[in-house]
C-alpha cells in the first residue's frame, strides 16, 4: 500500500458508517440508506440537514452559527449545508474515534453527468475523500411525478458497497453510484463508466409580484445533445444499468498543461 492509496480494503462487516445526504434528515432515501449500512453494521452514525439542500453543491456555512441537534441514538439534524455535516461530524462530534467509511445519499434523483457539480450528494462523499475517508455517494434515478422506485437501491445496493470497498483506492478518490428508474428484475448490469456530458441550461422563470416586479425561479433542466463521445453514466441509465463512477477531487485538465506551459 503506498502513500496515494487509502486503508482498503476494508470489510464492512462491524465497522463505524457515517451517513450524510441532501434530502434533508426525514429523507426516505435517507431511510433507505441507512438500511443499506444496518446490514454491515449497527454503529451507523447519522448527520443530515434539517432542510433539503438539494443543489448545494460543495458549500459550506461561513455566515453565522451552524446549529446541530440530537434526534436518535447517534443521529444529528444539522442546520446547515451536506459539506457541513460531515465537516461537523468527522471534526468534531466522531474526533476520537472516527468512521471507517461514508456513504451519501441515497438521493432522491440521478446525479449524473454536468448534474453532479450541483449536487449535494456528491459534495459530501468529495469531502469526506479530501478529509482521507472512503466515500460513496448513492443516487436513485426517478421520473417526474412517478413513484420512486427505492427497492432497486435497496436491493443492489449493499453489494455494490461492499465490492468497492474490497479493493484499494487512491486518496483523491470517491464513487458516484446512480441506480435506473426500473423494476430490480429489470436492471441489465452493474457497469463502470465515466461521468457524462450534455449540452445543459435551465428554464428561467418570470414571476411578476403584487407590486408589478418581477422574480425570477429556476424552471426545469433544458437537456440537450450528449456532448461527449463514448459510454458515460447518463448512457447506462437509460440502458437500465447501474453505473458506478470514480471521482477524484483533482479538477486539473492534465491535457491541457502542456498547451497553457507554453504561455506561461
């Protein structure tokens, strides 16, 4: 095991789970999740936001105080943002004897391809890598106004876990693991993709006020062409395919050093 590689494999059978998402600390996929851990565990430690903080991305509080409240047997409501929770349970709340692994979700929608700058989900298994922990962040793909289908997550997802976390990682790594909108019968395949890219916007919204001012939302996902060429994560869940993504948090565009070394 070298320096870069993180302390895996690791079974999960007894150990310490920290469990974050952005849905909020009443979450279903939040119940879902923690029914995933409870098969490895029963030392799961729960810290959630008490709102949904869906499309927080990587934020943290720096303006005023980030209160955290105890609503069960190792589980905190956090007024505050996903990267929050984990920064206030790992530093703070497990110091002395911190979690052996993270898992983050299971997130009420895919986050795949451009989407996963936006989410939540996914900022807090990227914190957690940055702190030097294993992490994984779990999606659910849903249809607009359909029921979610949370038994595929369910029933896939303890598997999957503990697969990854059998082999060695490098310490800038984290996966992002997005399960089909489709019956567990009806899932392909578990595959390994890359993270996708679609030509993307969203839908502003004008909303005049009693006064004759004009608000504005943010309306739908404008989703266009797939930008990029090859197999990727939006790809495998319209196949009905689970797909599993490794992330690093080096964001550098290692082609392109060469090309900017010559300006500067």
């Amino acid at each position: 095991m070298t320096s870069q590689a993180l302390d895996l494999p690791i079974d999960p059978a007894g150990k310490r789970i920290l469990l974050v998402n952005d849905d909020g600390i009443t979450a279903p996929g939040l119940r879902v999740l923690e029914k995933i851990a409870r098969q490895f565990s029963n030392d799961v430690w729960v810290f959630a936001p008490e709102v949904e903080q869906s499309g927080a991305g990587h934020s943290i509080t720096l303006n005023g105080a980030i209160r955290v409240a105890k609503v069960g047997r190792q589980r905190y409501s956090v007024a505050g943002s996903p990267t929050d929770c984990v920064l206030i349970a790992i530093s703070e709340f497990m110091k002395d004897t911190p979690p052996d692994f993270v898992l983050s979700g299971v997130n009420l929608g895919s986050n795949i391809a451009e989407d996963v700058t936006y989410s939540g989900t996914v900022a807090a298994a990227m914190e957690a890598a940055l702190l030097g922990f294993p992490a994984i962040a779990l999606s659910q793909a849903a249809g607009y106004g359909k029921a979610v289908r949370w038994h595929v997550a369910q029933k896939f997802g303890p598997d999957i876990v503990r697969k990854l976390l059998s082999i060695g990682w490098r310490k800038d790594l984290f996966v992002n693991v997005n399960f089909p909108d489709c019956s567990p019968e009806e899932v392909s395949k578990v595959i390994t993709v890359k993270q996708g890219r679609r030509s993307s916007g969203y839908e502003i919204i004008h909303v005049p006020d009693q006064r004759g001012k004009t608000y504005y939302l943010i309306g739908a996902p404008q989703r266009g062409t797939t930008v990029n060429f090859g197999d990727a994560d939006h790809k495998a869940l319209e196949r009905g395919e689970i797909a599993v993504t490794p992330m690093h948090v080096d964001m550098t565009h290692a082609g392109s050093m060469r090309d900017f070394g010559v300006l500067f």
